[in-house]
C-alpha cells in the first residue's frame, strides 16, 4: 500500500512540476508581447505629440506674420524665420516616426504641399511689407495671406487632424492591445502562484505523512518533543513564505509601471520550487524511477535552468529602464576592449582578432554602456563560433555632425527581411541548436540606446557576418 501510494505521489509530483513549468514558459512569453504593444502605444502617442507641436508651429509662423504686417517690427521677422525653420524639422520629424505607414506617408506628401502653399503666402506678404515704404500692408493683403488656406484648398491644419485621426485609431487598436496583454500577464502570473502554493501542500502533506509514520516508530518522548518543534518551525516558514508572496502580488499590482520586473522577479520562486523538488526526486527517488523517469527528470531540470537564464534577460532588460541615466565622458575604445577582453578569457582558446579604434569618447552612463558592449560584443563572439579566421572591430565615425559608433564581426550574419524582429524581446533569427541565447540582449540594447536618445539599427547578410551602428545624444 505505501509502495503504491509514493508511485502516485512520484507521478503527480511530476505532472505538477511540468504543468508549472509550461505555465511560468506562457507567462514569459506573455510579458514579451506586452513590452512590445507597450512600445508600439508609446510610438503612436510620440507621433500624436509631433503632430500637434507641428501644428503649433504653422500658427507661431502665422501669428509671427501678422504681427509683422501690422507693426513692422524686425524681431517679428525673425520669430517668422525661426517658426518656419522649425515647420520643417517638425515635417521630417513625422515622417521620420511614420516611415513604417504607407497611408500616413501618402498624407504627410500631401501635407508638404499645403505647407507650401501657406508659407508661400506669408513669404509674398512680409516681401511685399518689407518693400513698402512704411513697413506696412493693407487689410486686403493681410486677410489674404492669413487665411487657412490662400489657395481654397485644405488648410494644413485641417491635413494634420487629418494625419492625427489616424494615429488616434491606432492608438485606440494599440491601447486594447496593450491591455489585453497586461491581462494575459496577470492570469498567467496568478496561475503561477497557485500551482505553487498547491505544490507546497503537497509537499506538506507528503511531509506530514512522513513524520506521522516516525512518529508511530518512536518510543522516547524526547523524540517526539523534537519532532514536534520541526513541525512547528516548517508551519512557521510555509506561513511566512505565503504572507511573503501575499506580499508581493500586492506591490506588483500597486507598482503597474515596475509590472515587467516585478513578473520577472517573482517567476523565481515557481523555478526554485521546481528545482528544488526535482533535485530532491533525483536524490532521494533516484533508484526507484526507470530509466525513462529519470530522463523526464534532467529534462525538467535542464527546463528550470533555461528558464532561469530568461528571468535573468528580463530582469537586466527591465532594470536599464529603471534609474537616473548618469553621465560621464567614458572612453568607449578602452571599455569595449576590457569587455572583449573578460569575454574571451572564458574561452581562451579561441583564436579571435579584436581591434578597436582608439579615442572614441561619449557622454554616458558607465554602466549602461558596459550591458551594450556586453551583449554587442558578446553576440559578435558567439556568431563568429564557426568562423575560421574570426574579427571583431569596434569603431566610431562622425556622420552629419553626429557620432556612430559600431560594432562588426565577419560571423554567421542574418537575414536583412527580418532586421525588423532584431531588436523585439524573445524574437531570434537563429535556431537555439545553432547558437544558445535568450532573444533578450539586442532588446536590451535598444532600451539602453533609446535611455540615450539615440538610434541603432544593423547591417547584415547570410554568412557575411553583421555590423551594429548606434548614435548617443545629450
């Protein structure tokens, strides 16, 4: 009877750990789709913003004009310059952020023309008021130059309501998206903590079982008085650990902006209770499994300790968008060579070349910029595995008076149709049998490029090895 009871105790005690396995695998991949809706909703609400401060800009240009006509007053003309200069930064900006939409792209090219029909209005009135002898116009030609539209077609800001009705639906799309997902976060999460708490009252009642027999086979009443306060102290630890995680699922609701590290943190404990009980199986139940039980065993093991590697990820991805950038003039020539340099001392062996080209400086955060060499250099080491004659180089240009900086090996390379998934949490371009990784590195890397103000995009063919260009702005 005992014999068969612990075979069925064996049995669920496996079904548990892989059904909490699978979940904490769902409640992961859950987090990345909502840190990548987030990061959509986040770009919708910075084209909106664009747009409106566009749209302010046309009236700075207008209201400029106006004063100027009626006053002709210099310091006018200037603000008029300076408001038309800014029309087309704040043009380029929009397009740069909608390059992606082909029917904003169609909006914002006939956006430019209107843009030009007005301005080309108020350049005729402040020329025409700048040639008149008293620095003035009429109300004929000061109506005609501030209206909406000079030429009866519609007015720009009617074409940026226009542009903005279409990002305001996106943002609607986006926003359900992100709370459907935040949802799916929560459930897979809340699953989790249940699946644990039920493995832990397995355990102790498994546990209890186990000392009730003892306690039958025990004559000594200092026996039992021992027994007794280990029971206690179990109760003690298995109720403090509950009010403990309590504890937690408070502070991960109240704290919505820390939910990704706080996910992340807290999918620790279901993987420590899987290893530890799977440990223990493998110990203590080692000669009373099959061959076949035994190999379920290091699977699940093997599982927890993958999983455990992308807890890490996330947890260095969430905590780069946590705390005060810092920064300082950091020598990014001698820093990527001291990471290259820890990299390969963990495989001495490997015949790489490694050339940086010397005084390249940034203002930045020291440590930021250590987590990007890491995951930039390391990549670079890890796809040039396979490759005879391996390079790495690191290097820096100025470009149209900005600095960029780049990272180049000559290793496995990828496919330039899917640069696009690069830089999205748990999206690789190669199989895990090739090159192991977490798909969560490239994502941290563009968290701490965006921290900067700067951009990074990559360069790359199959087996032709791959380049990583990022800029850093004060």
């Amino acid at each position: 009877m005992q014999r068969i009871r612990t075979a069925r105790y064996r049995a669920a005690m496996l079904a548990a750990l892989l059904l909490v396995l699978l979940n904490t695998w769902a409640a992961t991949s859950a987090l990345g789709t909502l840190l990548s809706a987030q990061k959509w909703l986040s770009h919708t609400l910075e084209v909106l913003a664009a747009a409106e401060d566009l749209n302010l800009q046309m009236s700075s240009a207008n209201s400029a004009t106006r004063a100027y006509l009626l006053t002709g007053d210099p310091q006018f003309s200037a603000r008029y310059e300076a408001a038309t200069r800014a029309v087309a930064d704040g043009v380029n900006h929009v397009s740069s952020l909608t390059v992606d939409n082909a029917s904003q792209q169609a909006r914002i090219a006939f956006l430019r023309t209107r843009i030009n029909a007005k301005l080309s209005a108020l350049d005729a009135a402040m020329a025409m008021s700048r040639g008149h002898k008293d620095g003035l116009l009429g109300s004929d030609t000061l109506r005609f130059a501030l209206r909406e539209s000079p030429d009866e077609g519609p007015s720009v800001k009617y074409v940026i309501l226009q542009i903005e009705g279409e990002e305001q639906r996106l943002e609607v799309d986006r926003t359900r998206e992100t709370n459907a997902a935040r949802r799916n976060v929560a459930i897979a999460f809340a699953t989790a903590s249940l699946l644990d708490l039920i493995l832990l009252l397995a355990a102790f009642r498994y546990l209890m079982q186990a000392k009730r027999d003892q306690l039958r086979a025990m004559d000594s009443a200092a026996q039992v008085d021992t027994l007794n306060g280990e029971l206690q102290g179990l109760n003690a630890a298995l109720e403090s650990r509950v009010q403990q995680r309590t504890r937690e699922l408070e502070v991960s609701n109240k704290e919505l902006e820390a939910f990704s590290y706080s996910v992340s943190h807290d999918l620790r404990a279901p993987l420590r209770t899987i290893d530890g009980f799977s440990l223990a199986l493998e110990e203590d139940f080692a000669d009373k499994l099959n061959e076949e039980g035994r190999d379920y065993i290091k699977r699940v093991r093997n599982g927890v300790q993958r999983m455990g590697s992308l807890i890490d990820a996330l947890l260095q991805l969430s905590r780069v968008t946590r705390g005060e950038v810092l920064r300082e003039k950091v020598d990014m020539s001698s820093l990527a060579t001291l990471i290259f340099g820890e990299i390969h001392g963990g495989n001495p062996d490997r015949q790489v070349t490694f050339t940086a080209v010397p005084d390249c400086y940034a203002q930045a955060d020291r440590g930021l910029m250590r987590v990007t060499f890491e995951n930039l250099i390391g990549n670079a080491y890890k796809f040039t595995s396979k490759t005879e004659n391996a390079r790495i180089e690191f290097g820096c240009s100025n470009e149209n008076g900005h600095t960029v900086y780049f990272i180049r090996d000559n290793g496995a390379g990828f496919d330039m149709q899917y640069v696009d998934r690069l830089f999205t949490a748990f999206q690789r371009l190669h199989g895990d049998r090739d090159f192991k990784g977490s798909g969560i590195g490239l994502a941290t890397v563009s968290r701490v490029i965006r921290r900067h103000h700067g951009d990074i995009r990559a360069e790359s063919g199959i087996g032709q090895g791959a380049t990583f260009y990022f800029t850093l702005e004060a």
